[in-house]
C-alpha cells in the first residue's frame, strides 16, 4: 500500500523505525521486537540506510522480509552518500523491482569521520534532487525529512524552510521530522511551513528516552535541544535506570498525547530497535485516543 493512500483515512498514521541488524543474532533479535509491535497495528514500519554500502543490501533484505513475513507495510530509506546518479538508480531499480512501494529520500549524513557532506562525484547534493530522481522515474510513494530546530548545516530557519519546501515541490508526499522534546519546537515548525506553502502531511518524530548518556550524544549530533526540566529531572536519576526508562516514557507519553489533541498527522517513533518503551507508549495512546478530542473540537 501506498502511504499517500494511508493518509486520506483520517485517522493517525503509527510508524516504528528501525536500524538494519548487522549479524544473523541481531537480526532475530529485531525480527521478535517487530512481532511484538505488531500487534499495535503500526501503518508502517521504516529500516534505515547505511552510508557507503556499509547496510544498504540489509536494508533492501529487511524491508522485503518485513513485507513477506510480517505483513506490515515497509518504508525503505534511500540517501544519496558515496553514489553517483547511476549508481543509485541502479539500487532503486533493484528496490522497487523488489516489491517496494514506499521510499524515505534523504540526503544522509557525511560517512564516519567526516564532519562535513561532500557530494560525489556524479551524484547528488541535497534530498530534494534525491526526491526529484526518485519521483521522476518511479511510481512509488516518497516521503522525506524536516527539522523542526532546522538541519544542522542550515545557515537560517528561512533557508532550512526553503530547501523543505523544494522536497514537496520536488513530489514528497509527506515529512517525517527529526526527533524534538519540545512540543513548541514542533507547532511553531509547522505554522512556519504552512506559511511557505507546505501542504503535506508533517509528521512528528518521537524518540523515548531510555538512557541519559545516548539522548545527550544524539541531541548534541543533531542540533536538538531538551528543555531544562527535564534535563534537570533526568540528571537526578541518571544512576537509576529503571527511573530514567520512566520518566522517558511517561514524557514521550505526553508529548504524543498533546500532538495527537492538536491535530498531529500521526506519530513516527524512532525505536533504537527496542520494544518496550514504544509498546507502552503506543498501548495508552490506543486506549485513551487523544486525536478524538482533536476531532471533536474541530466539529
């Protein structure tokens, strides 16, 4: 199924991303994480892309198998590192020949030890070209990043919206935003790009915290900001880690509630290839359904 398809029902789109496994022990081990969200009825689940060959082929592997053996609707990222044009039209060709209907296009982060992107030789520079090819020559459903605290390359939030919106333009049918913890962050982003005349469907990207140390090296890598209570709140329990695991879900918790209410597309969870804090998270949004309040105060 076509995730464009996905979001006319109405109703909020549940998605879970995953990163490829890199043994056969690994691989079971995400095999049974996904059995168990199964159940939570996700409308996609999506499995990133290793720079520089390093996971593409797991990729394509996984998101075939996910289809085959899982019955859930794969989302597979493409990016644009260490290829030329050819190149990836030629891993295109092998996707969608393999069943694929629907690609995340990224440009992708600069290969282990670069701090800076340089584009390849013959190939592409920026995500919107990658949307473009993509769409220009395959008929599948494209979807593609946003930054709600902007890319952290971007010189200005006036120059990040401009490059967002040449990805819709380009024919991204919906955005996936990078992950945030203050909601603020997230309705200012999207006002901001519906003033520039972004229309698609902007989806929020929620990350549970389970571990003080790897949320401070992930926001730090990406430019995203934790609000000060709540840095406060985990430092206080930084030694105690079933205390952190709960207080990452119990605010993850509110985060998608508020969303949802507000009339949010959907959620994306960026699952770190575990279940448990995502199973709950999910479990008391199926139960309490805020986005009915969200309706209701719309009729």
């Amino acid at each position: 199924m076509r995730l464009d398809q996905a979001f006319r029902h109405g109703e909020p789109t549940f998605s879970f991303e995953f990163f490829p496994p890199r043994d056969e022990v690994a691989e079971r081990a995400l095999f049974s994480t996904i059995a168990q969200l199964r159940e939570l009825d996700p409308t996609f689940v999506s499995v990133t892309y290793g720079a520089g060959g390093s996971t593409r082929t797991r990729t394509l592997d996984l998101v075939v198998r996910i289809r085959r053996d899982l019955d859930i609707e794969p989302v597979a990222h493409f990016s644009c590192v260490g290829a030329t044009v050819d190149e990836l039209r030629c891993m295109l060709d092998s996707m969608i020949g393999s069943g694929i209907d629907n690609v995340l296009a990224l440009r992708g982060d600069p290969p282990q030890g670069e701090a800076v992107f340089t584009p390849t030789p013959g190939g592409l520079e920026h995500g919107h070209e990658l949307v473009k090819l993509i769409c220009g020559n395959y008929d599948v459903c494209v979807g593609a990043a946003c930054y709600p605290e902007r890319h952290i390359e971007s010189p200005s939030d006036d120059d990040d919206m401009a490059y967002t919106r040449l990805k819709q333009d380009s024919g991204a049918s919906y955005l996936i935003s990078n992950l945030f913890f203050d909601n603020r962050k997230y309705f200012d982003f999207v006002a901001r790009a519906r003033r520039a005349g972004i229309t698609v469907p902007i989806i929020p990207g929620i990350m549970p915290v389970t571990n003080v140390a790897q949320i401070r090296r992930f926001t730090q890598k990406i430019g995203a900001t934790l609000p000060a209570p709540l840095i406060e709140a985990f430092a206080a329990r930084q030694d105690d880690p079933d205390a952190v695991l709960q207080l990452g879900v119990a605010w993850a918790t509110l985060q998608c509630t508020e969303l949802l209410a507000a009339g949010a597309p959907g959620i994306h969870f960026y699952t770190l290839n575990r279940s448990p804090a995502t199973r709950a998270i999910l479990s008391a949004l199926r139960v309490s359904q805020p986005w009915r309040a969200s309706a209701a105060g719309a009729a």
